[in-house]
C-alpha cells in the first residue's frame, strides 16, 4: 500500500490549470480539512471579479499569481499527523499538478486554523 494519497486529475477546460482545479487536489491530501479562506485571498478574489480580470486565477482560498508565479493557499488542518508533513504534501500536490501543466511554480501554504 502506497503512502502517497491519489490525487485528482487536473485539466481546466482550455488546458490551463486554474484556482478551482487545484482546489480539488487539496481537499484529496490526508489532513486537510478544507479550503479556508483569510484576509489575503478574500480581498485577491474580490478585486479580480470586480476588475473582470484573472478571475480563474483566484478562488477564496487560493490565488495563483500569473506574474510571479507563487501560488498561494490558505487551508484548516486536522491534526492527525504532524502539521509540517500535511503542508509539505499540499505543496508537493499543488507543484505535481502545475507541472504536469508545463508550469513549475512556488506554493505558499498558509494554515488558517487546526482542529
């Protein structure tokens, strides 16, 4: 039995992997409760559905920023194992999705909260 958890495929409808599809490959990592939006990717989401711009970019939650490349996801956690290994596979998970997209990209996992 394999330690790795089985990640969803990941495929936007133009080939592009946006903030919603990577939202799925979080919620499949062992421990993470949910997406949990804070401050950052709250005002992120809010300004790029009222400038119509990069709205697939952006969920609360997660903003993937196509200037620099970092993306960012806020998350809850459970604890059932230690939280350095859970934030570890998040960003593992979201990397091997952007990769198998043709993008390598930095990922920024804040945890919101644990339970």
């Amino acid at each position: 039995m394999s330690s790795e958890p089985q990640l969803p495929a990941v495929s936007g409808p133009t080939g592009a992997v946006t903030a919603a599809d990577l939202i799925s490959v979080v919620e499949a990592v062992p421990g993470v409760r949910g997406i949990e939006a804070g401050i950052a990717t709250t005002l992120r989401s809010l300004d790029a559905r009222l400038r119509r711009q990069h709205t697939d970019h952006v969920r609360f939650g997660m903003v993937i920023d196509p200037v620099t490349g970092q993306v960012v996801v806020e998350i809850a956690l459970t604890v059932l194992r230690p939280v350095w290994q859970i934030v570890a596979e998040v960003q593992g998970a979201v990397q091997a999705a952007l990769q198998d997209a043709g993008t390598g990209r930095e990922v920024l996992v804040r945890v919101q909260s644990l339970s």
